[in-house]
C-alpha cells in the first residue's frame, strides 16, 4: 500500500485481491520498504474472514496460563520497570500476595522531577531517568522490538495489557511499534491502578537497602520503609543501581562480568535523516525515517547504532549525582527536530584492562568513567563534538544547536573515553559516513554507557539465583534481558516459574 494509505483504500485492495465484498479484516503484520526510494510503500499482511470464502484456515496462538488460585505465600517485588510490574501483576492475578516496592515516586511526580532537572540542574536522586515508576523505559522512545527469542506467549500478554492500558492498537502488528514517552507516563498509570484493583499493594519511595539472609533463603528485606518480611523475593532493580549490587554481593548473591557497550550519542537533524533514507524531507503517511548501522571497521570490535529515537531528544539520564550519561527519548509522535541514536563499540573489560575484572571492579570501572564525564563539564552539561572532528581527532567547529536540554560544552570525547573504544568509534564513524548522505555534520554528546548490564547474575533460567531458594532476579538488573519486551518477558517467565513451584 502507498505510505499515504487510508484505511478505506486498504479494504478496497483486499476485496479486490480476493475477489469478494462482505467480510472483516485485521492486520497480522505491518512494515515499510524503503529500499526503493522512488516506490515507498507499506507491506501489510491481513487475516480475512468472509462468508465468501472457501478455504478455512486455522490458527493457534500460545497464550499465558494463569489461574486464580488464592495462596498464602507473601512475594515482595522491587523495582516497578517491566520486569518487576509485569511479574507482580501476574503474580497477584494468580492469587499470591504481592508487594511492588518502588525506590522513586509515583510517574506524575517523577515526571515533574525530572523537568525540574531540566530546567534547574537540581538533581533528584528518587526521580530521575532512571528510578521511579515505570522503570527507565517510561522517559524513552518506548521501542516494543525485542530479539529474545521462544517469548511469544509472553509478548502477546505483554502487548495485549499495554493495549488495555491505553497503547495505541498498531503496537499488536507493527513491525517497529513504539509507545512514545507520553503514552507510557498514562500506561503505567492505568497498569499500577489494575494492579490495586486486583489487590496488589504498590509502596513508593521504598529503597532496598538490605537483604537479611538464613540458610539459602531470604527471610526478610530493609527499606527506608521499614522491614518487610517475605515467602520469596522478585529483585527488578534495572541496570542503574550499583549500591544495590555491591549490597547483594555482600550478601552471597553471585555475578560475574560481562561483554557491554560504550560510546556517544549522535544527534542530526531529522529531515537529513529522512533525505537520506526517503529522497525526501518529509513523507506523508510515516512520522519519520530510522536507521540502524553497524560496522566492525577495524577488525575488532563490533560498532553499532543503539536505541534509535526519530523526531527525539538527547537527555540527562544520570542514576547518581555527580555522573553525567546521556540517553535518547521521544513522544509518540516522533515530530521534534532532531534524531538521536547511540553509537557504541562492544567492550570487554578484562580484555581492555588486560587482567581479570570482577563484577565490582566492573561497576568501580564504570563509575568511575561516569563521574570523569562529570568532572569535565563541572554540571550535566553534555561534552560535545562534531561527529567530523572526532573523526579527525581535533576540534575544528562550534556547535550552534542541540536537543539536550542542559546544555553542551565543546569537548574532545576521543580523549574522555578509553583509547581503544575511541579508535574502534572513529572506524565506525567513519563507516557509516559512506552510508548516510551528510552523517559527518552530526554531533556527538556525552557518555552512552547503559546499553545494557555490565555484569550478570549467576541464575538458573527462571531467574532463580543460584544459592538462594527463594531469590529471584530479572529483567535488565540481571543481565539477561535488555528493553521493555525483553526485559518484561524476563519478569513474566519468573512469574510463572513461581506459580509453576505453588500449584
């Protein structure tokens, strides 16, 4: 179908395709070619039921298997991001008790929190991008594509609650479906008060700051809430909060390092982007044109775009005062100026220091890295250079203008980052110059330095932690799972493994 489609031309084209006049549709699948710049155009795959037709097809579909059955074992879940939430609605749906503790406030809060950083510079540490209610996916692009393969189950159930939490229909058949930050910040909300209504009972700004531990099991947590005593416990916490690691390892929880990711943010105009990618600056039907390129330019490490925001900001996305990182986000409508995109090299850490890192080591490492990107601007102010000059390895022009919301200072990121990331970048960058008409007059902002976990929990496929009985942990914090989809299907296969254990 032509980008500019309308639903009417859709249903004209299927009753000629087949041949008949009386029947209902729904679309199965839905993507963009763009290969042919001259010939755009929707490929859509549609189920079609009618009368008029002969042939019948049937379809089975793997669905969740949750039944009510009220049990009395009390199931403590920390962190509200999708692994967390997705795994306490589940729970609660199939009779446990169940507390989700939260260390941030509650998404309007939060929200309001983290534009007053933007404007002020006063950080919150309980409301930021990256703790508070929703996780840090609420104040993202809100991608819903996940690579993790053998969930399709869970992200139908998955999809299916967002639906009904107000999510747009098209996320159930887009080949690229986003929900937009804000969709997400009305989503969460109608998903925490599904929960409540269901019974479950949701505590905020709650911080987990111990875990009292007897003979393999967890019998009890602390919180800046108090004590909260526990049957099992679901740890959720995303891949931010290092206090709350080194915590667990002090306590006999096992992890081990890691291959990650680390880099920059690019930014470019968006109708470059489009230009580059359509032949044109804007296209009717479509919001705006993405990419997603990789490289291994210098024979060793993998280069690659992560996390592409079209029509997107660049945004402070610091856990912990005194770091500065950055992160892309965008509303549904992907209509802002710019496009933003990581770019970053793969990393693995005892290689680069050549000796064996451990998982504290690993987050000392990282931090550490965090506060010299800090400690160079005085603020969170990005460091910033032109994607040209890092190629070149020398300031050569002033930016003029950004998304970021606080603010550039010029910077030579080829020095700020470790020297084998910034040659491994610099090949990739210079790759990806020859693939999109322009790229080279971009930006690059700051340090990009969650992709994913730096170190990985040793656990069964469950979640179930080795050593402990009791002891989940899931979604990203784990090291397992990276995204919404991903990391809420994490969340939703340790559920179910708990409800598998209680019959």
């Amino acid at each position: 179908m032509p980008a500019d489609y309308s639903a009417a031309e859709l249903q004209v084209s299927i009753g000629k395709k087949l041949r008949i006049q009386n029947f209902n549709f729904q679309i199965e699948n839905k993507s963009l070619d763009a290969r042919n710049k001259s010939h755009i155009h929707w490929l859509i795959r549609v189920l079609v039921s009618s009368d008029e037709i002969k042939e019948n097809i049937q379809r089975t579909e793997k669905s969740l298997n949750i039944t009510f059955k009220k049990r009395k074992e009390k199931v403590v879940i920390v962190g509200s991001g999708p692994a967390g939430f997705f795994s306490a609605l589940i729970l609660q749906m199939a009779g446990f008790e169940t507390v989700l503790i939260e260390r941030g406030s509650e998404v309007g809060k939060r929200a309001e929190k983290i534009s007053e950083f933007e404007k002020t510079g006063q950080f919150d540490k309980l409301n930021n991008y990256a703790f508070g209610e929703g996780g840090a996916g609420t104040f993202s692009d809100g991608k819903l594509t996940s690579r993790s393969k053998h969930i399709s189950a869970e992200r139908s159930f998955i999809i299916q609650e967002y639906i009904e939490a107000g999510a747009p229909e098209e996320i159930a058949y887009l080949a690229h479906p986003h929900l937009g930050t804000d969709n997400l910040k009305l989503i969460v909300k109608n998903l925490r008060n599904k929960y409540k209504r269901l019974g479950g009972t949701m505590i905020f700004n709650a911080c987990l700051s111990d875990i009292n531990v007897k003979n393999g099991s967890v019998i009890s947590i602390e919180t800046n809430s108090g004590t909260f005593e526990i049957d099992y416990l679901i740890l959720a916490i995303g891949h931010s909060a290092f206090e709350t690691y080194r915590m667990l390892i002090s306590k006999g929880v096992k992890f081990r390092t890691k291959n990650f990711a680390l880099g920059c943010r690019m930014e470019h105009p968006q109708q470059l982007i489009n230009m580059a990618q359509w032949g044109v600056e804007q296209l009717k039907g479509v919001k705006a044109a993405e990419y997603r390129l990789t490289s291994k330019a210098d024979g060793h490490r993998q280069v690659y775009s992560f996390c592409m925001c079209p029509g997107g900001i660049v945004v402070p996305a610091t856990a912990y005062e005194g770091s500065n990182i950055v992160n892309g986000m965008s509303f549904y409508g992907r209509d802002a100026k710019y496009a933003n995109a990581a770019c970053v090299a793969t990393l693995n850490l005892s290689q680069l220091l050549q000796k064996e890192v451990d998982a504290i080591e690993s987050l000392d490492w990282l931090e550490h890295l965090e506060r010299k990107f800090y400690e160079f601007t005085g603020s969170y102010k990005a460091p910033a250079c032109h994607i040209s000059d890092f190629i070149k390895h020398k300031q050569t022009s002033r930016i003029t203008a950004s998304s970021y919301p606080l603010g550039l200072a010029e910077a030579p990121l080829w020095e700020l980052l470790p020297g084998q990331i910034s040659e491994a970048l610099k090949a990739g960058l210079l790759d990806f110059k020859g693939k999109i008409k322009g790229f080279e007059s971009g930006i690059l902002l700051g340090l990009e330095s969650k992709t994913s976990s730096s170190i990985q929990v040793l656990r069964e496929p469950s979640g179930l932690c080795e050593g402990f009985e009791n002891l989940y942990m899931l979604g990203e914090g784990s090291g397992y799972a990276g995204g919404i989809i991903s990391s809420g299907a994490d969340g939703v296969k340790g559920a179910m493994h708990l409800i598998n254990l209680k019959p």
